[in-house]
C-alpha cells in the first residue's frame, strides 16, 4: 500500500475517533450530577417559562382583556411575595441537609422549613392582599373577597414548592423538581378554557387555577417525591424549635443574598420607566425578557455546583472547573443566536422594539461572561458556608446596578440600563474574588470548607 493510502488511512482514524471520543466525553458529563441537576434546574426555568406564555396567550384568546390584567397581577404577586417569604430557606436545605442523618433528623429540617415557609408566606399573603388596593387603585373594588382569600394560600403554595425543589437539589436530584413543575404547568394549560365557562368570576377563576396547581404538587412533593428521596422522610415536628434555632444563621445569609441577587432585576424597569418613561420601559423590559433566555443557564448551573459542594467540599475545585466549562457550552449556542438573530426576534414585538432594544440586546449578552462568573462565585461562598461574603457581593451588585443604570440612562439611553446591569455584575464579581482570595475565618457553618483559593 502507497504512503499516501496509509497517510489517508491515519487521517481517516484520526477524523473517526474524534466523533467518538466527543460522544462518550457527552455521555460522561451527562452521567455527573454536576450537570444533570443542572440541566434539569435549566429545564425547570425553561419549560414552566414557555408553558407560561402558553397559559397567558389562551387567556387572552378566551377572556377580556381586563380580566387577565387583573388576574397577572395578583399572579405576579404571589410570584413576588414568594420570593420573599420562603426566607431562603430552599439555600438552607442545600447546606443543611448533607450532614444530617437519614431518618428524623433529615425529616425534622426538611418538615420545619416547609412549616416556616408556610408560615411567614401566609403571613406575607394577608399584609399584600391587604395594601395592593392601596397600591393599585385600580383593583380597588374591582375583585372580590375571594381573591384576596386566595392569594395568601397562593403565596405560601408556591414558596413550599420553592422548597421542595431545593431538598431535591440538595440530594442531587433535580429531576422530580423539573417533573412537578412540568405537571403543575399543563394542569394549569388545560384548566385555562374553564375560566370562560366556569362559574366564578374569571379573574379569581385564573388565579385559583394557578393556587390549585402548586398544592397539587406540593401535596404529591410532601406525600410521595420527599420518601422516594431515599433518605427516610416522615413528618414530624419533635423538636422544631432547636432546629429552628439552628438553622437561623442560615436562614439570615441565604435570604440576604438572595434578595440582593433578584431585587435589580425587579428594580430595573421600574428605574427605566422612571426616568426613560413607560414607552422606553416596554422596549426595555420586552429587550430583557428575550436575554433571559441567556441569563437562566449561569444560575442553573451554579445552584448545582452549591449543592455538590456543600456535599462534596473536598471536589469543589475539580466542580468549579466542570461547571466553567458546562457553561460555556451551554451558553455559546443561545448567545450566538441572540447576537446574529436578535433583531428579528425583537422584530416580532414590532420595528420600535427592535430599532430600540437591539444595541441593548448586544451589551446584555456581553455582560453575561460577568454574570456566569459572578454565579459561580457565589455558588462556592455559599458552598464554603461564607454567608456573610457572598451577601456582601450580592449587594455591592444591587447598589452598583442600581447606581449606574440611574446615572446612566439619561444620556446613554436604552443602553445605559444595559452597561448599568453589566456594571453591577462586574463589581459584584470583583468583590466575591476579592474575598475568595482572602483566607477564611474560622468555620462556623455546618458544611466543611474547602480551600479553594
């Protein structure tokens, strides 16, 4: 045989085993729980998003349209006050949860978060079912006693589901959580034509259809996904109030940087709309919705990495590398179609939307390398048990986004928000790596640490 046939046969072997070795490299990184849970959390995010749009694009179809401005917003409340209510305590169970016996002492945390959260929700409820007519007049007189009956119970169903699906991620089994949410999603689909039909008024008809489909699936998360965990669940309250005791160091960490992770994107489009007006405002927020389509990968993708550090500290530098390049698979594909296709999506609101938001869109993208770092910056603070930095970060990003975008809209425009946002995501990244280089002080937490820096 010639040199060249043997030349062309070493290629052909060479160009052979490559789509091999990708393969079976994919199909080990599918097998770590790393990114599996982190596909099934991306999953989540995903699928309950475009269901979403499903159910508020039939609501339109079938009802007027006051009916469904009334009924998003009560939704959107409950959403809201959910966050806040739940007190961070699906973090707590992510770094409680490793080193706790199976049996009743794993029961006993999990049982007494969901009996906190249902507590301060319900709480939480009451105090916005009773200033939202306040807040906005035009629901003043407009629902009934229902509603306002049902958004409590709204708000502490679906902060208990927030819950469930951490004592998942906690157990590296993010799968059940992207079922139940997948569930709760079409039940609420198929309910949707009822509300023209139906016998209540329409808007507390949509909201009880979004109430009833999370105590749907937290009744099944309490009764059959926490026992197919494998970890012993049963019920019980027997000494919640030393647990409770135990935990509060968490609780007041977690909840700390969650709010100071999530209030800019809430705060955003009210500053626009402040100081750009509620034209400028709609280009913005219809901008923001489509990037988002970027942004849930980063967060997916670090709460994984949070739970398989504060299992595993001893893995968090081989973890954080993974979860690095996880991303960055991951977020080329939809960065790429944002950047070349963006446009015409924005296009599709109508030409102001697009003339308006693309150069917003672009500086959007860009700030996503700060946001997927500053994500897993966090994720290994938190892992680490050092609450108290991460909080730090989280809030120097609030103060910093918020203090940018202000000074900068008036003379940047549209794209001010956009160079604010990545501003923030800038500094709060600084000062996580700033503090991860710095050496820790003596563990407090319950997680072991792990020297990563």
């Amino acid at each position: 045989m010639s040199s060249r046939s043997n030349g062309a046969g070493r290629v052909y072997k060479l160009h052979g085993k490559a789509p091999s070795r990708a393969w079976r490299s994919l199909r080990r990184a599918a097998g770590e729980s790393l990114l599996r849970n982190g596909l099934y959390i991306m999953g989540t995010t995903a699928v309950t998003a475009l269901l979403g749009f499903g159910f508020w694009l039939i609501a339109a179809r079938v009802l007027p349209a006051v009916y469904v401005g009334r009924a998003a917003a009560l939704v959107s409340t409950m959403l809201f006050v959910a966050v806040i209510t739940n007190l961070g305590l699906g973090q707590v169970l992510v770094s409680r949860l490793g080193s706790r016996e199976d049996g009743r002492e794993w029961s006993l945390t999990v049982t007494t978060g969901l009996l906190a959260t249902t507590l301060t929700s319900l709480a939480g409820g009451l105090l916005a079912a009773a200033i939202i007519p306040a807040l906005v007049p035009e629901l003043r007189g407009t629902l009934g006693v229902g509603a306002y009956a049902i958004l409590p119970v709204g708000v502490a169903a679906i902060a208990c589901s927030l819950v469930l699906d951490f004592a998942c991620i906690a157990e590296h089994q993010a799968k059940p959580s992207f079922l139940r949410n997948a569930v709760a999603a079409l039940i609420r689909l198929a309910l949707i034509g009822g509300a023209a039909i139906g016998p209540l008024d329409n808007a507390i008809w949509l909201l009880a259809i979004w109430v009833g489909s999370f105590l749907l699936i937290d009744a099944h998360g309490v009764l059959r996904m926490l026992p197919a965990l494998g970890r012993g669940f049963r019920p019980t309250l027997s000494g919640w109030r030393r647990e409770l005791a135990d935990i509060r160091h968490l609780i007041a960490g977690h909840q700390t940087i969650n709010l100071g992770s999530q209030a800019s994107a809430y705060l955003l489009p009210v500053i626009v709309s402040g100081r750009l007006g509620p034209t400028d405002n709609a280009y913005f927020y219809a901008t923001f919705m489509l990037a988002t389509g970027l942004f849930f990968i980063a967060p997916a993708i670090g709460n994984s990495l949070f739970a398989e550090g504060a299992r595993h500290p001893d893995h968090l530098r081989r973890d954080l590398s993974r979860a690095a390049r996880y991303i960055f698979v991951l977020a080329v594909p939809p960065a790429l179609l944002l950047l070349l296709a963006g446009p015409t999506l924005l296009g599709l609101f109508g030409a102001d939307y697009a003339d308006a938001g693309t150069g917003l869109l672009y500086v959007l993208v860009a700030s996503a390398v700060f946001d997927a770092a500053y994500q897993l910056a966090i994720a290994v603070l938190r892992a680490r048990g050092r609450l108290g930095e991460a909080a730090a970060a989280t809030w120097t990003l609030l103060v910093a986004s918020v203090t940018f975008t202000w000074l900068l809209l008036p003379p940047l425009g549209l794209i001010g928000a956009g160079v604010g946002w990545g501003i923030g995501k800038a500094c709060g990244l600084l000062v996580a790596l700033l503090l991860l280089a710095r050496p820790a002080r003596p563990a407090t937490a319950l997680a072991p640490r792990d020297p990563l820096l």
